[in-house]
C-alpha cells in the first residue's frame, strides 16, 4: 500500500538559517531569565509591529500535532505506578464485561444492536474521570454533573456492575426493558435516558449534539443559581464526554462563543477523538483535531491536546530534527485509521519507512513496541495530567482534545476499521484474542461463554474501586430527586385581574406576562420563577421585568443603556432573574430545561416560563424539547403569537398550524390552547400545583395570542372543564348545532352562533375546547379501560356531548388533525375546520377566510349538516347570504 502523497503540503524554505536561529535563541533566552509572560508580551509587540508596517502575517491557526502538556509538566499519578497499574487492570475488566453484555444480547436475538467501539476507545477517559474527578452528590456538596457520551452507555452499566449498583441479571436484560419486567427486573436502556431509568441517568444524551449545547447551558445555569445566592458557590464542575463526529452537529458548536463570554471555568469537554464516525474517518482528508482547536479556540476556550501516549516520549525527545512532528503533522485521519487497523510491521513499513530519519527511529523498536504505540487518550497518567489542568484552569472553558483509536483492543475484528461502529457479534478467536491482550484472568470457556467477570469483594481490585469512589462522595451516573415543595400561590392573588376582567381588553400574552410579573413579586415562590425569552421581550410585553427582575448578567452592566430615562430602560445586572438569550431558540431551550430539571440536579425546584413565537418552538428545536421531557422536566413553555391566522402579516414561516400536533406526541406534555386570560388563569395554577406540590414529572405547553379582545370574567363552575380540556361557554337544549372551537378561533364559532340565530333561525350551542389533545388523551384511556375491565364510562367528550344527536362543528386555529384527534368519542355526525396548507401575509379576517375557520365558515358548515343541506341551491344561497366564495380553490392547493 503507498502512502498518500503529503506533497501538497506548504513548507516555507528558510533563506538564513543562522539568522533563525539567531531569533531562536532569543526567545529561548527571554524565556529562560524573564519568564513566558514577557515572551507572551514581546511576541504580541512584534505581532502589531509588523502589521502597523503592512506586514500581512499571523500566528498559524494549529499548535503542532503533539501534546498540549509537556511530559515534563504532568503532576504525578495519584499512588503511584501501583494504583495505575490496578485502575489499568479494572478498565479491562470493565470492557470485556461491557463487550460481553452486548454480544450476549445479540447473540441470543440478533436485533437489539449496542456498540462496542466507542466505549473501547473512550474507557479511559472514563476511568480517569471516575477514579479521580467526577464528584458525586452528597449532602455536603452539590456534586459535579457528567454528560456520558451515549454509545459508551454499555461501559457505564458495566462498571455500575463492578460498583453494585447493578446486577448481573440487569445486565442480562441489557436493551430488554420490556421482557425484563416479565421477570420482576429492570432492563438497561439503550442509552442514557432518566425516564426509562431515573434512579441511574441524569441527562439524556442519546440525541447527537444535544449533550453539547446542553451542558454549556447547565454550567451556566449553575452560575446563574450561585450569582443569585439561591445555591452555594462550591466549584462543581460540568463535565461532557462526546464525540469527534458529533460535532458536525450543529447544536453541538452552537453555543461555543456563550461559555467563553460567560467565562465558564467551571465546564471542561472531552472529546474523544478516535477519528472515525459510524461509516468511517471524521476527517479523511485532514485533521479533525486541527479543525476542533481552531473552532473552540477561535471560540475563546482552553484548548488541550492529548494526542500521544508516554510510550511515544522517548521518540520525541530523540527527534532532533522536528521530522516526526513533521510526520504527524502530514499524516491525515484517514492514514492514522489506517494505522490504527493495522500491525506493527505495516506501520514501520508505512509510517517510520517515511524518510530515513523516521526508519532510524522506528530502528529502535521492535514490531510489537510499534504495534504499542498508544494514543493519548489510552494512556491514564497522560489524561489525568489533561484532567488536572483542565479542572485547575480559570477564566475559560476547557476543551480536551482526546486521539484515541475507536475499537480499541478489539484487534482484526475492529480496530481502527471502517465497519466498527456495526460490530454487534465477535467470534470466538476474536474473544480470546481480546482477553489476551487485556490479559483478563478468564477460562477459555468462560471466555466463549461471554461470562461477566466480577472480582471477589474483598480483592485488591474491589477494595481500589471503592476506595476511590469513596473520595468522590459516591457512586456516579446517579439521578436524585428533591422532595421539597413549593407552597403554590391562591390563583386569585396574582390572577383576579383575569378572573374578573369585565370585558376588558387585552391579549392572552399580556394576561400571561401580567400573571408572571405577580408571582414573581410572591415572597414564597417569585424567587424560584425563571423568565427565559429569546430576544423578543419586548415584542411579549415583557419590558417591565426589566426594571422589575433585570436580566441576567455574569458581569453586571458595563454600560449606560441607550433607554436609561425610560421606566422601562434595558437593565442587566449579576443577580438579574430573567434569561435573555438572544437569537436562539436552542439556547433558549437548553435554559429552560436545565431550570426545569433543577429540582432533580440541584435539588432545588425552580418554575420556568420560556415564551417565544410559537412557530418557533416543536417545529424547529422538537428534539430538544424530547430531551426535557426524558429529562423529566418541569415547566411552562409558552407558544406565543399562536395560531396560522393569528399573527397577522408576518406569513408562512412565522405562521404556526402544527405545534399543538407535535406537542400531542409527546407524552409528559400537557398542552393547552386557551381563549380566555381566566382560562389561562386556571391551566396556570393547575400547572403549578401539578409540578410543584404534587411533584409531577409534567410540563405545559400554552399558546397565547397577540390579538387584543374583551375578556370575560369567569363563569361559575368551568374550572374542572377547563383543566379536563371543555366545557359549555354557551348552553342550548334544543340546540340544532354544537360548534366547538379553541383559542382565537372561540370568538369567531361565537359569532357564527349569532349569524345562525339571526339569518338562518338555527340554535347553536358554543363550546370552548382548551385542549383537544388533553380530551383525545381521555378518550384513548377510557377506551382501553372498556377493553380490559368492566368499565362503563365513557370518555369526558363523550359524555359531556351526549343528550343530543344534533351534529358537531370543531374549528382550530390548527390543522384538522388536531380535532380530528376526538372524532372517535364525539356521539354525533362530526365536522372539523382547520388551518392546513401554507400561511399567508394578510390580516386576520382575510387569513380567516382563506382557511375557512372563521365565522362565516363555521356557519356555513353547521348549516351544511342540517337537513336544508340537501336542497343544493338552498345551501348556495345559504353561502350567498354569508358573502361566501364557494368556488375559491382549497387552501391545501399547492
């Protein structure tokens, strides 16, 4: 096989050696007898120099491709070359025991899946972690928090086994969480999920890219919590483990810049670059390392590079030259695959046969040294030195950048190998192999039997692993949850303005922020309100928080704002309680859930309000909403300026049909779509009641509505129908037609009773739904109930329209689907209006006509269900008289 060419790559030829050398030699003595601080200064002066003489030069972008930390600088391994040797010996164990859950579990069927690879390369960089840096939670201390890279879940249940924390039984039922339950056991799930195990995962990170953007968030969160006085500034740290092809995401960089301006020290990410993602390199063709230092350092964080093994020391400090740095500069990460998957002989041939002083180097070293050769991140004393220094830094986020070989240990079957990542099943030889070269004290049956391994309680081993988690205050991943409630407010307190509002005009947003701006004035439960927006506070009425809470500020404010003479003036400050996270749903969304999960990591329950264009939300960062809803959280998300017809002029992108569709898919949610600020009154004290005194794992998804209208004071004895999703707003007997509507659209079935009963002489009952999902929720559970038990009741729609066969008309401001969602309990001919196709730019009415959900509509299709329907040229008139257009195309024509 020949090497690619390294050709093309761009070597400045020097003209003056001595000269060089000369400067060399200059520095070398600044540094020597002045200190690298006057280094640092003289080079920034040279650097300025030469660009105020129009020199058009700057610092290379990438240090070499060597490690960060010289070998010289490395603390000591804490207890010495013994303890190494025994946490050495216990990270083997935990691979073969982590290899052998997974191909037991495929073994036996075949289609569960798992991955071996990514933890083979990554256990280390576990290890290190557990033994001495990852801090559990005690009643002392707050604890550190760790995202666990997903794939190498296997890994974590596998020492979680040796800690005993899990049985071999559990492991047994590893990706079998339903056939575990058959026998009065817990099944391993997938990945790291604290819904399917919330005793044990804390944050999901199954998601690529979303453990990112997440942790960066939860550091900053912790910061916001210490600044406001709420917890005790104690040095945790937030640890993250992903990696190198994660962070193509794009949540993965996202927030990169907000943990360097915030100055985030107390974050520090591994990112175990074993150069290799599902399907093969991450970087064929160039570095990924390279790429990675050049984004978070350009980002402004602490960039450490841990890319070489002490085995490669002596080489290094025998280079003279610079050409095995010059080497691995040029050698690309799909030849380090290569080299990776290959022996000893092939990289003497093919790496140190390079040049003849690279062959003199590789001189030195038999075929199995070569073949020993270890990256970094499989070299314990060099990840704690990384470790260290990363945990002792101030002022900065740290990034470690780990080389590893992806498959590590696993020899022909897997090593470096494009198909690693699919490796499920192993052969025998293949097993063997493995155990020899961790020198694991199995039998060659025990070996083929895919046994776990677990030394005797009282060995060396056990008592090491203890030990060290001991020191650390326990056991890690672990999920704990706070017991303490928060004493929830009499809604009349900060909501009578709703309940008695009289006609009244204002929009449901401002009825929310003026509920929002009340509680957070309670002396009980104001300081645990946690406003989040995403730069459009003032769009939502939110100015008055400002002065009110202030936004919050790691620094303060450092300047006098533009608007200092308003009531209403732009005021940041250190201990300010709202969250303004700019341009960023994303950000916005990792905020909210790190406040919403806060009850469970900090054991500290907060309430946040995260309000943002409703458009904005499911549709466009639904899969971090998933997230917080395995993270079991806890909060209000507030889709505002809802519906297709409702935000007038702003058009298809803005305009918002669906949420409430995508919200009833996931099942923790609890979604409304109020009409009224007394409706919102009630879902928000239901809400706060259901979180925070009864400690359910639910959060609320609310959409309210820009447009101002008279409010209504509360009638008497609709809160249960409320909370349950509908009640009755207008009763008739002998009603001809029900019409039920939802949100904005309520106003108008309203008016289309009245055009009823005036032109046409038709009784119409009105209904306000506020949560179809919620109703066909009910429906699907009393439905199943009938199946299985003897019971007769029927489903809450079901009954609260039954009496009457007259037909019934749903309308939304929301595709069909949505009340098409309750057309099974519905005891009658059922009709549903929606909003679906493309929004428009136009005003509200003329978006109502198009969509056929306003008033004129709803009439015209209750009048289509009563018996003068079938005389056609009645039904036309009929249309004529509403000022109809019955000929315009549907508005799902495309």
């Amino acid at each position: 096989m020949e090497m690619p060419s390294a050709t093309h790559l761009y070597q400045e030829h020097d003209d003056d050696i001595t000269e060089t050398n000369e400067w060399i030699e200059s520095l070398q003595s600044v540094i020597q007898h002045a200190g690298p601080e006057r280094a640092r200064f003289l080079l920034s002066r040279l650097s300025a120099t030469a660009r105020q003489m129009g020199v058009k030069w700057r610092d290379a972008r990438n240090t070499p491709y060597i490690n960060t930390i010289r070998s010289e600088d490395e603390p000591p391994f804490p207890g010495g070359i013994d303890a190494l040797a025994m946490e050495q010996h216990l990270a083997s164990l935990m691979r073969w025991n982590a290899l052998a859950m997974v191909v037991r579990a495929n073994r036996a069927y075949g289609e569960l899946g798992g991955h071996i690879a990514s933890y083979a390369s990554a256990a280390d960089l576990f290890e290190v972690g557990f033994n001495h840096f990852f801090r559990a939670r005690t009643d002392e201390f707050g604890g550190d928090l760790v995202y666990f890279q997903a794939h190498s879940a296997p890994g974590i249940y596998a020492r979680a086994f040796l800690e005993g924390t899990l049985t071999e039984t559990e492991l047994g039922f590893y990706r079998q969480e339903i056939e575990a339950r058959k026998h009065g056991a817990c099944g391993l799930s997938s990945y790291p999920h604290p819904w399917l195990m919330e005793n044990f995962w804390q944050f999901p990170t199954g998601s690529m890219g979303l453990g990112p953007i997440s942790s960066i968030y939860q550091a900053r969160f912790m910061r916001y919590l210490e600044q406001r006085g709420l917890i005790a500034a104690q040095d945790r740290k937030v640890w993250g483990v992903f990696g190198d092809g994660e962070m193509d995401e794009p949540e993965s960089l996202a927030a990169l810049s907000l943990a360097a301006r915030e100055g985030l020290d107390n974050l520090v990410f591994v990112v175990n670059c074993n150069l290799q993602r599902l399907d093969g390199p991450v970087r064929g063709n160039s570095h990924i390392v390279d790429e990675l230092e050049t984004l978070f350092e350009g980002a402004g964080w602490n960039v450490i590079k841990l890319l070489w093994g002490a085995d490669w020391d002596p080489l290094f400090a025998r280079d003279k030259t610079g050409e095995l740095v010059a080497a691995l500069n040029r050698t690309v990460d799909g030849q380090l695959q290569t080299f990776a998957a290959n022996n000893g002989a092939f990289n003497r041939e093919h790496f140190f046969g390079q040049t003849p002083a690279l062959t003199e180097l590789g001189e030195s070293l038999t075929d199995e040294e070569i073949d020993g050769l270890r990256r970094g991140g499989h070299d314990m004393k060099k990840i704690h030195a990384a470790y260290h220094a990363a945990a002792s830094h101030r002022g900065q986020p740290t990034v470690i950048l780990a080389q590893t070989k992806k498959g590590y240990g696993m020899g022909t079957a897997g090593q470096g190998k494009m198909t690693t990542h699919q490796q499920k099943k192993l052969d025998t030889d293949t097993l063997l192999q493995f155990r020899d070269r961790f020198r694991l004290p199995i039998s060659d049956a025990q070996c083929e039997a895919l046994a776990f391994y677990k030394p005797a309680e009282d060995s060396a081993e056990m008592r090491h692993l203890h030990q060290r988690r001991a020191a650390l205050g326990g056991f890690m991943p672990r999920r704990t949850v706070s017991r303490v409630k928060l004493d929830v407010p009499d809604m009349a307190s900060y909501a009578r303005f709703a309940l008695e509002a009289d006609g009244k005009e204002m929009s449901t947003t401002m009825a929310l922020v003026r509920m929002m701006g009340a509680l957070l004035k309670d002396g009980g439960i104001g300081r645990h309100i946690v406003p989040i927006v995403a730069d459009e506070a003032r769009t939502f009425g939110m100015a008055n928080l400002f002065r009110q809470v202030g936004i919050y500020s790691s620094q303060g404010q450092l300047y006098q704002p533009e608007d200092i003479g308003s009531i209403l003036y732009y005021r940041e400050a250190r201990d300010g309680q709202i969250l303004e996270e700019g341009i960023s749903e994303a950000g916005a969304i990792s905020s909210w859930t790190a406040a919403a999960t806060s009850y469970s990591v900090h054991g500290l329950p907060m309430l946040p309000f995260y309000i943002y264009y409703s458009m904005f939300g499911f549709q466009r960062i639904g899969d971090l909403i998933w997230a917080a809803a395995d993270q079991r959280a806890r909060g209000f998300l507030i889709g505002a300026t809802s519906g297709r017809t409702t935000l007038a002029g702003e058009g298809l992108q803005h305009q918002d049909g669906s949420s409430h569709l995508i919200a009833a898919t996931v099942p923790n949610c609890i979604a409304y779509d109020p009409a009224y600020a007394y409706e919102l009154a009630v879902i928000v004290q239901d809400g706060m009641e259901r979180m925070l005194d009864k400690q359910k794992d639910v959060f609320y998804y609310v959409t309210v509505t820009n447009e101002n209208e008279a409010q209504p004071g509360m009638p008497v004895g609709v809160e249960d129908g409320i909370r349950r999703g509908m009640y009755c707003l207008q009763a008739d007997d002998q009603a001809d037609v029900r019409l039920l509507a939802s949100g904005p659209i309520l106003k108008e079935a309203i008016a289309a009773a009245a055009l009823l009963r005036d032109h046409f002489g038709v009784r119409a009952e009105v209904w306000s739904v506020t949560s179809y999902s919620e109703l066909a929720r009910d429906g699907i559970a009393a439905e199943r109930r009938q199946r299985i038990t003897s019971s007769s009741e029927a489903p809450y729609v079901t009954r609260q329209l039954a009496g009457s066969t007259a037909p019934v008309v749903a309308a939304s401001d929301y595709v069909r689907n949505l009340p098409e969602g309750i057309r099974a309990y519905v005891p009658a001919r059922y009709v549903t209006l929606g909003t679906d196709g493309f929004g428009r730019s136009d005003t509200r009415a003329n978006l109502r006509d198009f969509f056929e959900v306003d008033a004129k509509w709803i009439a015209f299709a209750a009048l289509s269900e009563l018996p003068m329907a079938k005389e056609a040229e009645h039904l036309k008139r009929c249309a004529e008289t509403l000022g109809l257009d019955i000929t315009k195309p549907i508005s799902t024509a495309v």
